[in-house]
C-alpha cells in the first residue's frame, strides 16, 4: 500500500472505532474524569453512560484484593471506584474493557487484552520491588495496560467491520498499530508519559537506573515469553509460604484474584509445587 492509503486506513478504523454506536458511548462522556472541580454526583453519575457490563467489570476490579478488599473494604459507589483507582486508570480500563466486550467470543483478540493487563500487572509488582513510589508504579501499571490497545483496536475494527479486507494482516497490524495507541491516549486525554513509556522496543535506562519504560518493557517481554513458552498463559511459582503469613496477602493470591476479578482467570497458571523434570542423579557407580 502507498502512504496515503495506508493514513487513510488508520483514519477510517479510528472514526469508526470511536463512534457511539461502536465503542457503546462518546470519548466525551469520560470528560468529566479530567474535572478535578467535578463534584460526588457528577462523577457518579457516569455509571448510567458506560454501560452495565463494563461498570460491573470496573467494579470488581477495584474491590480486587491489591485495590482494597484487603485494608480498606469494599466499594459501592462510582465515584469510590474513581477514587481508588484514580481518574486516568478508571479511564484506560473503561475504554479497554469496552474493547474487550466488543470481542467477546474472539480468543486470539481476548488474548491481547489478557496479556496487556497481566504486563500492568506484572509491571506494578517489579516497580514496587525495586522501590518506586507508589504513584510511579501506577505509572508503570497503565503503561502495561495500554501496551497493546492499539493492537486491539485493529483486531476489533477488522472482526466487526472488516473481514474480508486482505490489507488489514500481521505485518499491517504489527507495523501500525502504535499509530492507534496513540491516537486513543490523544482522544481520551490520557498522560502524555504513556507516549514515553510504550513506545520502546528495548530496555530504556538513564545513566545509574532503569526507566519507567524500562521497567514496562521488563514486564511486557516477560509477559510475552510466558504466554508464547507455556500455552498463552502467564505462569508464576510462588515459594512455600512461611508459617503464620496470611496467606490472602501474598502476591501470587493477590495476583489470582486481579485475573480472578476481570474473568481472565484461563490466562493464569500458578504453580505452587514445582513438578521435578529429571530423574534425581546419583552419581556415577564406583566399580
């Protein structure tokens, strides 16, 4: 394809993926998230214009065990949600979860979407651990979960729009698809740091650190080695749990009950007994 049909191309999936009748409400409605005058009933009453699906799945995602049902209860309200999540997550997981109802039924689509959320999620737990704040690990959490939507998008747009365009095949989807990831953080008005973060190929370091970008490829790769190594699965072998830890804090719980919460629970493999692949060797007999 010359450039100009291919800019034409990517204009025409970004118009009509972002219709009303599309997406199922107008990038305008989630305006009132970058209010920050906006009052209690404002914010709440954005439940009625997303979408019962979506706002259950919003739901139970805050009320996961990381966000909250461990310390701090659980959550009722939209604007509870808005608050514990933070206005800029609750908008990237509003617009991803409507891609991801858009596909239901399309496993090869529904994998992306799990492998982005495991990479935010994946990614949150090595920012924390090598000891950013906690404001940049939510950093490092979005940039995972927006690692692939612009792959998402194309997928969706060709399902439902598109079948039969031979244009639209692995190599157009691999080359341009940031080209929608960008257009989506424009859109939605999401930070300008995602531009930074996900657009890398390799592991971004300043001069004595390693990057928020870095630290999302770190996750993103690892995710992608999983899910390609072990049948489109992220795998993770926690260790024994030491006698009297709680065993609902520890990380491979918190992690199966965020897959647990958004229905992606088949993307998740924990081992907790590692299986012995080779026969225990004795030595060489003494003759």
């Amino acid at each position: 394809m010359q450039q100009e049909e291919i800019l034409n191309l990517l204009d025409i999936i970004e118009e009509k993926m972002l219709e009303d009748e599309t997406l199922g409400f107008s990038p305008d409605v989630l305006a009132i998230l970058d209010n920050v005058e906006a009052s209690n009933n404002e914010i709440e009453m954005l439940k009625f214009r997303i979408g019962q699906h979506i706002l259950m799945r919003v739901f139970s995602f805050a009320n996961s065990a990381y966000y909250g049902s461990i310390n701090k209860g659980g959550i009722h309200t939209f604007y509870e949600v808005v608050t514990r999540l933070g206005m800029s997550h609750t908008k990237a997981l509003i617009v991803i979860l409507s891609l991801q109802l858009l596909a239901r039924d399309d496993e090869e689509i529904e994998e992306i979407f799990a492998r982005s959320f495991a990479s935010s999620v994946i990614g949150k737990i090595l920012a924390q651990q090598v000891g950013m704040r906690e404001d940049m690990a939510k950093k490092v959490e979005l940039g995972g979960l927006f690692s692939e939507i612009g792959m998402m998008i194309i997928h969706v747009y060709k399902k439902l729009h598109a079948p039969d365009d031979e244009r639209i095949d692995k190599a157009f989807i691999d080359k341009y698809h940031p080209y929608l990831t960008e257009r989506i953080i424009d859109v939605f008005a999401l930070p300008d740091f995602l531009n930074t973060m996900i657009f890398h190929e390799g592991l971004v370091m300043e001069a004595n650190y390693i990057t928020l970008s870095g630290i999302t490829q770190l996750a993103v790769q690892f995710v992608h080695a999983s899910f390609s190594k072990y049948n489109h699965q992220l795998v993770i072998e926690p260790l024994a749990v030491p006698s009297g830890h709680d065993q609902t804090i520890s990380l491979d719980h918190i992690i199966e009950d965020q897959f647990n919460s958004l229905g992606l629970s088949k993307y998740l493999r924990v081992v907790r007994k590692r299986p012995r692949l080779l026969p225990v060797y004795k030595g060489k007999e003494k003759s």
